[in-house]
C-alpha cells in the first residue's frame, strides 16, 4: 500500500505532463478523423481516466501519446457503434474506422486544422478565442473564465455553443486552400491578437500566462506554414510588445507611459528576435496590418522615445487595412504626441458616437483635454476612465494625473 500511493502519484503527474504538452495534438488529430470536436474531447477524457488504472497496474507505455490516441479512438467507436442510426455519427464512425491507424498525411502537425476550425468566421471572436485556448492550449474553464473577467458557467455555455455550432454547421476540418488562406488567416491571427492584448493588459492576474500562449500559437503556425509575411508579422509583433510588460508598472504599481519606463528593463533578446522577424516579413514585399502593427511596436522602441510621426504615418496605413474607429483613436494619440494635440483631441472627439463607453477612448480624450487647456472637462472624462479602468495599475495610473490637473501643462496627451 505504501508503495502503490507514491507510483499513483507518479502516473497522475505522468499524465498531467502528456496532456498539458499534447493535448492539442491528440485532440487536433481525433477530431479531424471524427469531424466531431465534443465527442473528440470526450473520447480523449475517457482515455485519460482509462489510463490513471491502466498505467497505474500494467506500467506507463512506451509511448504515453500513441497509448492515449489510440485508447481514445476505441472510445469514440465505442460511442459511435452505439449511437450509428444518428446518420451524422454514422458517417465518422465510417471515417474513424477506415482512418483508425492512419497518420496525418498531408500536414506534420494537425493542431493547424483545429486552430482554423476554432477560429472560424462564423463564430464569434470571444467564442474564438475562448475555444482556441480551451482546445488548441489546454487551457480550463475556469482560467479562461478569469482571464475575460467571466463567470465560469457563462465562459462554459460560451464554449459549449461554440462546438455546438461548428457541429451543427459542417464547419469542416482542413487547412483552407490557396485561395481562401490570406481571409481566413487574418481569423486566425486576429484572435491570437486578442488573447495576446487581453494578457498583456491584465499582468500577471492571468492564472495562464495568455501573453505566452499567444507566442506559442504564433510560433506553432509559423512553423507548420513558413515564410508567411503575415504570420511572421504577427509574432514580430508579439515579441517587440511583450519585450516592455517588465518595464508597464512602477513601484508604486501604477502604469507606466513609454517616456517613463526603465528601458533597462526591457528585454533585448525579444526585441532582437522581433526586429529580425519583421524585417524578414518586409523583404518578402507583401505588406499587410499585422507587419504594420509590428513596425508600430518596433518605432516605440526607437532610441530618444518614440517616433510619434512614424507611427501616425503608420496607423494611416493601417487605416486601409483595418479602417475602424479603435484604429482612428490610436492615429489621434500619435498625431497628438508628434506635437499636435488640439487635431488629435478633434479626431477623438470625432469618435464619440462609436467609442463613448471604451475606456481607452476616455483616457486618451481625458488627457488631450488636459494637454489642450481644459481642465475641467479633462477631470470629468478622467473620472470616466477611471470607471471603466481594466486594473488597478491603469486605476493608479489615471489618478496621478486627475491629481495633476492644475499643472496642465506637464499632462502627456497620449499613455501606454
């Protein structure tokens, strides 16, 4: 007895290492043989629990992931078998058992075809990238439920509906063709995006590093689809912004703005990385928003501080990739930081039908008002931002300058 606790606990541990690590892989396989993504989930979980008894008494397998993909597979027959008069089920069933040993033959890595299936233009993009992290990174409700400030069974029947609607709409398993990769890919990319701002912005109150799953996601498609501009924009951009997150918080744990970051803080190795991504993806001359949001990280970094002008120019051109209004505020804040603040408070003030409740929107109009001699209308729209503040350190931040109001003056009209 006293030796079967101790092997019990090595197993569990076993198991939790195999799955964390691959369980993207195996699921991404089964559900391209079963076209079924819950049942694919439920099959792998059945063998899961199969393997804490199985490897417990016979010892863990050679290969603890062919061991789990192939006692899944048997699983879903199982289910199938018993449910095969359902017409949709009876088709995988017919697939599974003709692919049952079959290995991925036209890609080396199937999570490619689970990331597009889970980022698929007709879902929602929080019901993408709740999806995405739950399948393709292994992460639980509940982290995914924090991360978005949800509560857990409200991320569950989002993830739940998600599947539900991938099933009930034939959404297929593949990698999409030539001709339709570049608007799909932009799907893909787009929801990496927002798992990578929705952790940058929220620290380390993450239980999950999302920061470091959206580096892993970016780095997993550029390896199974090399020499994409775009993708290598995307992770250019990645890592030229994450380089910063040591230097975003000052001691007293309010935001920092670029002009007042510890630069010897920043991580040389990310942005040596970065910047060699992003010139990689410029010399194949195909230009699209991800390589421009990347150079806009890349010029925030400039020696002597940003180069505002640089990034007004920038955002211009990614207006015409992405001509939205959250793109028109980050303009306005260049434009008012490369020395023009009174166009740039125009331009916000232009969005106010659009961006009235989006706190950045009132942050940024809170300290063009301040910088153009409008005291207080600038308190106002800071009590605003305030409110609608994602964290504590943006709180702290906001604060300091409400308080420094009467020295208008010193405000900087844009934060970072």
């Amino acid at each position: 007895m006293t030796q079967a606790v101790p092997k019990a606990i090595a197993v569990a541990k076993l198991l939790d290492s195999t799955l964390r690590s691959d369980r993207g892989r195996l699921l991404a396989i089964l559900a391209a043989n079963l076209r079924d993504l819950s049942l694919a989930e439920d099959a792998l979980q059945e063998a899961a629990v199969s393997a804490l008894s199985h490897w417990g008494r016979a010892g863990v397998p050679a290969s603890p992931q062919g061991w789990l993909l192939t006692v899944a597979r048997r699983k879903a027959l199982d289910r199938l078998r018993g449910a095969r008069r359902d017409a949709r089920k009876a088709e995988a069933l017919a697939q599974l058992i003709v692919r049952e040993e079959a290995e991925p033959d036209d890609i080396p890595d199937e999570r490619l075809r689970l990331i597009f299936v889970c980022c698929h233009p007709a879902l929602e993009p929080k019901s993408r990238v709740a999806l995405t992290l739950r399948t393709v990174c292994g992460l639980t409700t509940p982290e995914i439920a924090r991360a978005f400030l949800d509560q857990e069974p409200t991320m569950g029947q989002r993830i739940s509906r998600a599947k539900a609607k991938i099933a009930g709409a034939g959404i297929s398993f593949f990698v999409p063709t030539a001709e339709h990769w570049p608007a799909r890919l932009d799907a893909v990319l787009t929801t990496i995006y927002l798992i990578f701002t929705t952790g940058y912005l929220a620290g380390t109150e993450c239980a999950r590093d999302l920061c470091l799953e959206a580096e892993y996601l970016t780095r997993m498609i550029d390896r199974l689809r090399p020499e994409d501009p775009e993708i290598e924009g995307a992770l250019a951009m990645i890592l030229l912004t994450a380089a910063r997150r040591a230097a975003r918080i000052g001691i007293d744990g309010a935001s920092l703005p670029l002009s007042e970051q510890d630069r010897n803080l920043w991580d040389q190795a990310q942005i040596a990385e970065g910047r060699a991504l992003l010139a990689r993806a410029i010399a194949r001359r195909s230009p699209g928003p991800f390589q421009i949001k990347a150079a806009i990280a890349d010029c925030r970094l400039a020696e002597g501080g940003p180069d505002w002008p640089q990034i007004a120019a920038l955002y211009a051109a990614l207006f015409r990739f992405e001509p939205t209004s959250v793109v028109s505020l980050n303009a306005a804040v260049a434009v008012a930081e490369a020395g023009d603040p009174a166009r740039g408070l125009e331009i916000v003030e232009g969005l106010s039908d659009q961006l009235a409740d989006y706190q950045p929107w009132c942050a940024a109009r809170a300290s063009l008002l301040a910088a153009t001699g409008k005291p207080v209308e600038a308190a106002k729209a800071y009590g605003r931002a305030i409110e609608l503040a994602p964290g504590p350190a943006e709180v702290l931040f906001l604060e300091k300058r409400l308080a420094a109001l009467p020295l208008t003056g010193s405000a900087s009209p844009g934060r970072e």
